[in-house]
C-alpha cells in the first residue's frame, strides 16, 4: 500500500514545508534506530510534518524513498534510563512521537506519564556505515570515472552496477553528491548518511573503488551560493565526515575550503590529480548571492589560487583539473553584461574574453566558470604555463553540475608571458538518475570531422547548426544519404554551401586531434545536438582511459547501457 512521499520545500521566511505524495508504509524494523529531523534527532517515529501519520527513515531506500510511513501497532516499547515505559505516544507541543526524541533537549527524551513528567533515554546508535577507499600514491591510474548529481531514481542503479563493473582506479564525486539544500547540519548529516545506506550506493563502497571528490552548490549548501553561505565552516566538517577523510587530512586541521591534490602513480606515469573548490571562496555572481565586487570577484580565492599555481608547477605526465562546475563553455551571450558581478567597468571583463578569442562565442546559460571570464582566463592561462614550461604534457579538466555529459575541447591561444598555444580537454559528467534533453548551446564542444564528399579523409570540421531542404541540424544526419554527413561550410544564414559536404568520421576513425573512439549506433537518440553532448540518456557518467604505452588517452561518455562516445588524444 502507498501513502504519501515528503518533498521539503523553504519558503521565503525559512520555514520548511511537507508536501505529500507517494511514500511506502513500513513496519517499524525498517526504519533508522536514530535520524535527524529539523534541528531534532529520533529514535522511534513522529509525525511532525505528516498529518497524524507516524513517520520513520529507513535503513534501506524503498523505490528511491528514503522515508516510510510506519504502522504504529509495529512499534516496540521504549524505556526511559531507569527502565519507566516511554508514553505511547509522547505529545510535546502538538508533535507526537513514539520512542524518544530530542526535542528542546540536548539527549533523547519521553514522556512517562499523563501528568507531563519525563525522563531521558539512553542515545542509541545506527549500525556503522561502510567507508569510502581513498586512493594509494603508488598505484598507477589507467582507468579514472567521474560523475555528479547523484539521485536514487530512474536508471541509476543500472548506471552505477555498469561504473563498478569497469573497476577504475580512480572515481571523482563532482558536486551534488547529495541534494542538501539547508543550513541545519543535522538534515545534512542525515542526507549524506541516507546515501550511504542506500544499496546501490552500498555496492559501490563495498567494491573498494578509490574516491576523491569536490562539492557543488547543493551539498554546499544552497543554490548557486558562494562564500556568503553561513554554514559553510560547518558543511565542510559534514562533507569530510561523509568521504571519510583521515584525521590528518589538512582539511580537518585549519585548511578552510575541501580542494586537495594527489599525485599518483610512479614518477614516468604520474597523474596529478587537483580537485578545486569552486564555492567556499566565490565571489557573488549576480546580486541574489550578495554584494557585487566587480573586478575583485573571485571564484577560488587568494589562498586557494596560490596553492593552486603550486599544484600547476608540479612536474607530472597528466594532471586532471576537477571542479563542479563547468570550466571551457565560453561566456552566454543572452544576458545583459551589467547583470553580471563581475562586470564592474566592462574593460577587464571583456579584455579577457578577446584574450582567449571568445568575443561573440555564446556557451551554456547555466552556472560556469565563464561567469568571471578573469578568473577563467587565469586559470587557462595559468595550465598554458604549466604544458609549456614542461611541468605536464596533458591538462584534463573534469566537471559536473549540469545534469548532461558532454566532451570540449578549447585551444588556449598563443601568449607572450604563458608561452604557445595548446589545446585543453574538459569531460563534463553529469547525472545519476537524471537528464536534461533539451538543447545546450556551447561552441567549445569537441567538433564533428567529416571528409570531403566521401573521400574517407576525415579532416574538415562539421559546422553546425547547417540547414539542409529547409531544415536545421544541429549534428550528423543521414537524410538523402547512406551515412551520417555533414556540412563543412555553410553561408552567413546558415545554409550549407553546395559541395561543401562530407560523411561524419565514423568509429575509429583517424581525425586532426587524435582518433575517434566510439561513436554509438543509437548516439542520435542520446542528444538534441551534436554526437559529444549525451543529454537524453537518463544517468551518464564519464572516463578518462590512459594507454602509458602508446602515450593516449580516451575520452567517453558513459550511460547505463553503453559507451555512448568517445575521443583518443595523443600526450
């Protein structure tokens, strides 16, 4: 029998709300022995934001629930610490809970009596959660997997049996870890802790597969905050918790922020791994998130930028740059500039999108780092340096946040302080249990090659969008012809020019920037664009595969069913 579902929405005076629907009815053995629930913990059940209905979390998520209505004739008994029965139910204040609860209290507590007397109960604690594994300096990184967004709905357990079949040596939580949204580090605490307990996430933890993580905005704390979130000291402590860091982790000891690095493998096949914090530090992007600080926005912060140039003058072979939000979509054009924080004056803000030849390129209208283009200039700026002063031979940016995967490719240009141009990488995985399928703008996405007129030489960029007998294409297609083509030429409107086609570079196909790796049958039910943005999927996930022999690196974009696409680089 299905009751009714909690979804906790805030209103504007902070105030969390219970809306109802579909939820599971359980016996009392399935819940929690002990969850928090606004600023109270519980051992038993209540009702508090659920009618007259008794309510428990569960120790094993039903249908993606994490909560059940409980059948009150399942309860046990309670006992206070001198052995008194616990009120069936205690009613303190219009809530009435069965068991104890720490409600104005500092320890659980019931009451024994209708004349209102109490006495508190011995806390109880939940049966330990499995650990996540953390990486060993030693061990050479050939497979590395990424994702973010985690949600325990749709194919996200299919999603997540096929990442553990791959064993990688590496998986990177991205941001979103969990959907938090508060500044009650109780409900946070109950959160992470509810996807522990969660059993596809159990198997995940018990295959050993070593992690390391950044955050984003809603294991953070809240939307798109930055460093005015108040909680932000304490949501780092919660975060830590969760991915177990080590009692001597600098991050438990007086580092502000959850960025770390750690060079794995031996010294002729190191990968540097850097993950960034993106939040503790950021500046306000838009007046809702604070006071405007122009040109002295920040998304990293003076401490974290320094540490960061350290990282970059580290010798390794590859060094994989991790972050929650995107890093190479260039600025969206749509919005007014003067909305922008970071804008101040306009010539810093400009200066540093002609720096990197974006002036008039439009990306994602969502959350990125092209929302301070002086930052992000920086830090290109900053990898440039690195590859040309031979401190790394590949840079590999990692990202999340906008519930599709996609691969980028952005070729940094030449600089007279930084050195010649190179070209950067970013794969952007993001989505267990979700999708966005609708159409994501970005110039910077991994180009399409075709050949010419099918001459099997796949050396032409595809130009997309072309229009082709009155109709828009956003990527290959096979109308009129036997493969999937496409224009390598169009005219100002758009309109492909006469001859100026080629068919698509199929799978294994040598192209000027490597080898294309798979490219899936079924890739033009997978996305509203181009074969490289994977956004009708449901769940994605991405990879990053290393051949130290032949000095390569494969790029994918993973779903539950199969390899959707992928790109070979040389290094």
């Amino acid at each position: 029998m299905k009751k009714y579902n909690l979804v906790f929405l805030t209103s504007l005076l902070g105030t969390v709300h219970l809306y109802t629907f579909a939820a599971p009815e359980v016996p009392y053995e399935q819940c929690q022995s002990n969850f928090s629930y606004q600023l109270a913990r519980y051992q038993g059940t209540t009702d508090k934001n659920n009618g007259t209905s008794q309510w428990c979390y569960l120790k094993q998520a039903i249908d993606g629930q994490t909560w059940g209505n409980v059948r009150t004739e399942t309860i046990p008994e309670f006992k206070t610490v001198s052995g008194k029965s616990c009120q069936t139910p205690s009613n303190y204040q219009g809530e009435n809970f069965y068991g104890c609860a720490t409600i104005n209290h500092d320890e659980p507590w019931c009451y024994t009596d209708d004349q209102g007397n109490w006495e508190a109960c011995a806390p109880v604690e939940n049966e330990p959660l499995l650990s996540h594994t953390h990486p060993q300096a030693n061990k050479r990184l050939d497979r590395v997997a990424l994702g973010s967004c985690f949600k325990t709905k749709g194919d996200m357990p299919q999603a997540l049996a096929k990442l553990i079949s791959h064993q990688p040596d590496l998986f990177l939580w991205l941001g979103d870890n969990i959907y938090a949204d508060t500044t009650d580090m109780d409900t946070m605490r109950q959160k992470y802790d509810d996807k522990k307990r969660n059993i596809d996430y159990q198997k995940f933890l018990a295959a050993n597969i070593p992690t390391m993580a950044t955050w984003d905005d809603h294991d953070y704390g809240a939307n798109n905050d930055g460093k005015h979130y108040p909680q932000r000291a304490a949501s780092q402590k919660e975060y830590l918790r969760h991915f177990d860091a080590p009692a001597d982790d600098p991050r438990l000891n007086g580092q502000a922020g959850v960025y770390e690095a750690q060079m794995l493998g031996p010294a002729n096949e190191s990968t540097h791994v850097i993950t960034l914090d993106a939040r503790y530090f950021r500046s306000p992007t838009f007046t809702n998130y604070g006071a405007c600080e122009g040109d002295k926005t920040t998304i990293l912060g003076e401490q974290q930028w320094q540490w960061l140039e350290q990282q970059l003058n580290t010798p390794s072979e590859i060094k994989l740059i991790a972050s929650g939000i995107q890093f190479l979509p260039p600025l969206y054009q749509g919005r007014s500039r003067d909305k922008y924080c970071a804008y101040g004056d306009g010539k810093k803000f400009e200066q540093a999108i002609a720096a990197l030849n974006e002036t008039g390129l439009s990306g994602t209208s969502y959350e990125s780092w092209a929302e301070v283009p002086t930052e992000r200039e920086k830090l290109l700026r900053l990898v440039q340096k690195s590859i040309n002063s031979g401190k790394t031979k590949a840079v590999i940016f990692l990202s999340g946040d906008q519930h599709w995967g996609e691969l980028l490719q952005k070729t940094i240009p030449k600089s007279t302080e930084h050195g010649d141009a190179v070209t950067v990488y970013e794969v952007t995985a993001s989505g267990f249990g979700q999708n966005w399928p609708y159409h994501i703008e970005n110039p910077l996405r991994l180009p399409v090659y075709a050949d010419t007129k099918g001459n099997g030489q796949y050396e032409q960029a595809c130009q997309f969008p072309f229009s082709y007998g009155g109709t828009t294409y956003r990527g290959c297609t096979t109308k009129d012809h036997a493969q999937p083509w496409c224009y390598t030429q169009v005219d100002s409107s758009g309109k492909g020019i006469a001859g100026e086609w080629g068919n698509c570079a199929p799978s294994g196909a040598t192209i000027p920037t490597g080898q294309v790796g798979i490219v899936s049958n079924n890739v033009s039910n997978l996305t509203t664009s181009d074969r490289h943005l994977i956004n009708k999927s449901g769940s994605n996930y991405g990879m990053v595969d290393i051949d130290w022999q032949n000095k390569q690196i494969k790029l994918s974009i993973q779903t539950a069913e199969e390899e959707a696409v992928s790109t070979i680089i040389k290094f």
